[in-house]
C-alpha cells in the first residue's frame, strides 16, 4: 500500500526522489501520453529503480494522482515567487510573464499534441485551480472576469501554441486590463 512521506519515517526527508520520478514523469508524459505512460520509463528517466518507484507510488494511478498535484504546486509556487515583493500591476504583470516562461518552458505542455482528449478532459479540473491562484492577484469588482479570461487565453496558447511569446504575453496583459507604453 502506498503511505505518505510523512508516514514513512525511511522516506520522509527524501523528497527529492520523489520530486525527480515526478519531473521524470513529465517527460515521458510529454513523449508517450498518460495512456502509454510506462512506469519503467519512468523510473529510466529519473534514474532510480522500479522497486524505488514504486516506495513512492504504488502504481501508475497513484503516480498521476500525485502528479497532478505536483503540477499545480509547481504553478502556485512559480507564481508565488515570480511576484514575491512585488505590488499593484507590478506583480500582476511579473506572474503574466511567469505564465509565458511556464509555458514554454514545461515539458508536459507537448501532452497536448499526443493525447488531446485527455488533457480536456483534465482542464476542466485544473481552470479553477488556475483562475483561484490569479485571482488573488487581482483585486476588485472584475477581478474575477480578469482572472478567468487571463487563464483561458493561457489555455488556449497551451492548446494550440504560437512561438510568439511577445503576443501571448500583450494578449494576457489586455486580459488583465495592465497598459504598456
């Protein structure tokens, strides 16, 4: 059976094992798709054994259930950094830049490309996640209405992506009402 870290006394001060297996798992996400995903594959690419995967995760279920959340901790962690000390449309503006550099930088985003239809199907769970973490960066009557179309407008390059980050970046600005020179 599969117990937290905290569980496990042997495992609980070795997360980045468990930090590697999950950006290993995106790679291969990003090369194979979450149908095809091989857990041997996995472990190749974050150079630990299958038997130390599986210490972790006990199958490819738990792996993608922790995955997910590591994805999100990811992106509340970069935004939290990236407008760290930052006010107004300063840090507005610092995590719409982060949102471009996250993009294009992930490499899960090429998931999209393989297994199209469940990537939808996980958007669906991950936009208000997205939107939440955004919106509390934007304060006042429309923050919300700025929030969930800054995201949709970052879905939509995440689905059909552009090598123009200087137009997503002035399209997520406009979402988010910031004006530049």
């Amino acid at each position: 059976m599969n117990h937290p870290a905290s569980e496990r006394p042997e495992l609980a001060e070795d997360t980045s094992t468990r930090n590697r297996i999950l950006a290993a798992t995106a790679e291969v996400l990003g090369r194979h798709g979450q149908t095809k995903l091989s857990l041997s594959e996995v472990a190749l690419q974050a150079g630990v054994s299958r038997p130390t995967l599986y210490r972790w995760f006990a199958d490819k279920a738990a792996l993608l259930e922790a995955f997910g959340i590591y994805e999100r901790e990811m992106f509340e962690t970069g935004i939290a950094k990236a407008t760290a000390g930052l006010r107004g449309n300063e840090r507005v503006d610092a995590a719409m830049q982060f949102i471009v550099a996250y993009q294009r930088s992930y490499s899960g985003v090429r998931v999209v490309d393989i297994e199209p239809e469940v990537v939808i199907a996980r958007l669906g769970h991950i936009i208000p996640d997205m939107r939440a973490q955004l919106e509390k960066l934007l304060p006042g009557p429309n923050g919300a209405v700025k929030a969930a179309t800054a995201i949709r407008v970052a879905v939509s390059h995440y689905i059909v992506r552009s090598d123009d980050d200087d137009q997503f970046l002035a399209q997520l600005r406009h979402a988010v009402g910031i004006k530049t020179g």
